[in-house]
C-alpha cells in the first residue's frame, strides 16, 4: 500500500485524524509518518517528543508498519 491508499484507509475506518499525520508533519499526539532523507521514518508522538522510530527503504513496508501499529491501538478510532 502507498500513502495515498493508507490515507483513504484511514479515513474509511474512521480512525481520528487528530491521532496521526502521513503528510510529513507531525500529529498532536499519536503515530507519524514522513519521508526523511530517502527513508520512510514512522514515529510517535507525545507532548513535542518524537520517539519509537522505525525507518524503511519502501514506502509500501512503512505504510504496512503504520496501519498494523495504529490498528492496534483502540483509543485512535473515531
């Protein structure tokens, strides 16, 4: 899956928008994903602390990664 797909999965699914960010900036609180220096970074985020960094070569590993960690947490569904 690429982010565009990942987005429209996410909001399908009514997970909370105010949860995650995929367009490269960095959500509230909760799970980010951006593109760094020819890497997929996925990251959470909690009160200005990036932290649990995972970086991946193709973004279709890193979109997986996101989905699986998000779906797995129950407070991020609207």
């Amino acid at each position: 899956m690429k982010v565009k797909e990942l987005k429209v999965r996410l909001q399908k699914e009514k997970f909370n928008p105010h949860c995650y960010n995929v367009d490269g900036g960095k959500p509230l609180d909760g799970y980010g994903l951006v593109f760094r220096s020819g890497l997929w970074v996925y990251f959470t985020f909690e009160r200005g602390i990036e932290s649990n960094q995972k970086m991946f070569l193709a973004e279709s590993e890193a979109c997986d990664y996101f989905y699986n960690a998000i779906n797995e947490d129950p407070t991020v569904k609207s």
